[in-house]
C-alpha cells in the first residue's frame, strides 16, 4: 500500500514539473514570436524578381517597435517572390505575391497563416465585393479572376483585354483600371460580366473613391506623361481631367472620409486637391524623394514616403507631418511599395 502512494506521489510530482518546463518552454516559443502593431502600418515590400525576398514590414507608432520579415518570423516560412499588394476584410489581410502566383491569407489579429489560394497567373489586387467572393485583377492573363476567399477556391474568370489593376466598388459595379486599352472596366458584380468601359487617353495605374462616391483615376506611362481625372459613376462619365506634361505625377491617396486628395510628384513635391466641383490645389511640401517608390496618407493627413534606394538593399519610410516635418524613419524590407493602417 505505502509503496503505491508513494508511487502516485512520484506520478504527481513529476507531472507538475513536465507542466512547468512545458509551460516554459510555451512562454519561450511565444516570446520568440514578434508582437503584432496595435497602433501603426504594415508595409508591402516586393522584395526582387525570382529572388523571393518578399517581406512584411510591421512598425508600432506608440511603441517605437519596429519588425521587418514579419510574415517569415511568424509563419516560419518565406512569404514568396514578389509581394504586390495587401487588402483586407473584418478579420484577415490578403497578401498578393505576383510572380508566386499566389495570395497569402493571414489573420490580423497575430498575423498566422491561415491558408494559400494558390494558381493566380500573375495577380495584381484583390477586391472583396461581398462576404464571400472577390476580384484578383492580373498581369497577363486576359482576365480578371473570381475567387471564394473563404474557401481558397478559384470559381471563374471575367474576361478582360490584356492587363488589369486596381479596383474601386460602388454598389452593385466594380471599376477596374485595364492597362492596355487605357480604359476603366465596369464589371456588374451580381453576373460577373464585363459591362461597359470610360475611355482614357493613358494606361490607369491608380484609383481611389471619395466619400462623395467619384471616382479619381491617375494615368501614367511608364516615365512619361500622366493624367488625372475625376470620373461621375453614376453618369459614367469625365468630369475633370488635368494633364501633367513637365512633371510625373507618380503617386495619389485618399484616405477615408477625408476632404482632399493627396498627390506626389516625380519632383519631390506633395500636394492635395478639394473634392469640390471647382478643386482647389494647395502644395503641402518639397522633398528630394529620389528613390520614391510609394505613398500613403493617414486620416490626419501626414504623409508616408516609401524609398527603394538602389533596389537591392533596403529601403525606407519615412513620416511627415503636414508641413513636411520628419516624424521618423524606419528601414523596411526591400522595395517597399504600399502600407495599409492598423
């Protein structure tokens, strides 16, 4: 009898030290893994062509807290070859890597791998348009993909010409900016077609869609000229349009709710338009931002100008206030191209 108690004992005894040392080692593992931003940005950096460099910048504004190759760190596994964009919805962001073929779905609240939706061609954006379904516009496909992002699963195509970008949605019509025939698509988002196209004279490269629901389109050539034009949704028609011969204008932001439209230019300079009938243009500042390489602007109206430098090391962002004041700047991993605002 003594010598099964004192048996049990030893059971009990030592199954409290294995807890112990495996809670240990938990609290170790957990602290291995990088602290999610509560208060700041997570930035897309493509990384270079077939290197697969690709990385999640993640900069905590409170805290000062800095993490480059997030994704890696948390996931245990490289992010892929070349990040394009970042979307999200209530609960999870969707990381497009072109030349993966791929987008990378995590989970905002500790940013873990939730699953892959894999064979994209070359994927550009995505664009929910419901709880279910969203758009994945692409490179070279001639198409504009349909997938149930809840399941990974790719359900169809929109057959467009050549290549297509970034999308805007407004009520049961999606806006696509179609690059090689220098058009924005309007896809009708209940039968998935293709329904009718806003004749531009450049290739849409950017879009964004105010609060008042007009839609703001930037044109460009790839070093040449470019263009901006307010487009009416409900007409489907061009309201305004400015173009910029001297100068690139490289870069637009709006963020939400906000009463102007953000501009950079190839020369350094940032500007914001009124979302009035008559736009009003004010400069904001002057930056020698050589190696501009994206631009973002938060709800106060402070400016982030992501560089590349010499496309191989990398790159920075760097914060502005509203007279072009440096708030700080942080490395980030190589070409950073976009951040989205936590």
């Amino acid at each position: 009898m003594e010598i099964k108690v004192i048996y049990r004992l030893l059971i009990v005894v030592f199954s409290a030290f294995a807890f112990l040392f495996l809670d240990s080692c938990k609290k170790e593992e957990n602290e291995d893994i990088p602290a999610i931003s509560k208060y700041g940005f997570l930035a897309v950096c493509e990384g270079n062509f077939n290197w697969g460099n690709a990385s999640i910048t993640s900069y905590d504004e409170g805290k000062g807290e800095l993490t480059n190759n997030l994704f890696n760190a948390v996931n245990g596994f490289s992010l892929g070859d070349v990040a394009q964009s970042i979307a999200e919805t209530e609960d999870r962001y969707f990381i497009v890597v072109n030349n993966s073929s791929k987008i990378e779905v995590v989970s905002k609240s500790d940013f873990s791998s939730l699953y892959t939706i894999n064979d994209l061609g070359s994927p550009r954006y995505f664009q929910a348009i419901n709880d279910s379904i969203a758009y994945v516009s692409d490179l070279w496909n001639n198409a504009i993909h349909i997938i149930n992002y809840n399941t990974g699963d790719l359900v169809g195509d929109i057959v467009v010409n050549g290549w297509s970008e970034q999308m805007a949605q407004l009520e049961d019509s999606v806006y696509v900016g179609l690059y090689a025939t220098n058009s924005i698509g309007i896809v009708n988002s209940n039968s998935h077609e293709l329904i009718g196209e806003i004749q531009l004279n450049l290739p849409p490269i950017s879009m964004r869609l105010d609060k008042h629901n007009i839609l703001w389109v930037l044109a460009s050539e790839f070093g040449g000229n470019s263009a901006l034009y307010r487009i009416n949704p409900e007409t489907r028609l061009i309201e305004l349009e400015w173009e910029f011969t001297d100068i690139t204008l490289n870069f637009i932001d709006l963020p939400t709710n906000a009463d102007h439209l953000y501009m950079a230019y190839s020369s350094g300079l940032i500007t914001k338009i009124t979302l009035t009938q008559s736009p009003l243009v004010s400069n904001l500042f002057s930056k020698d931002t050589e190696g501009m390489y994206g631009f973002n602007v938060n709800q106060d109206g402070e400016v982030y100008i992501m560089e590349a430098h010499d496309f191989v090391q990398n790159g920075s962002i760097t914060k502005y206030n509203k007279e072009g004041e440096v708030q700080f700047s942080i490395e980030s991993g190589i070409n950073p191209n976009t951040i989205i605002f936590r």
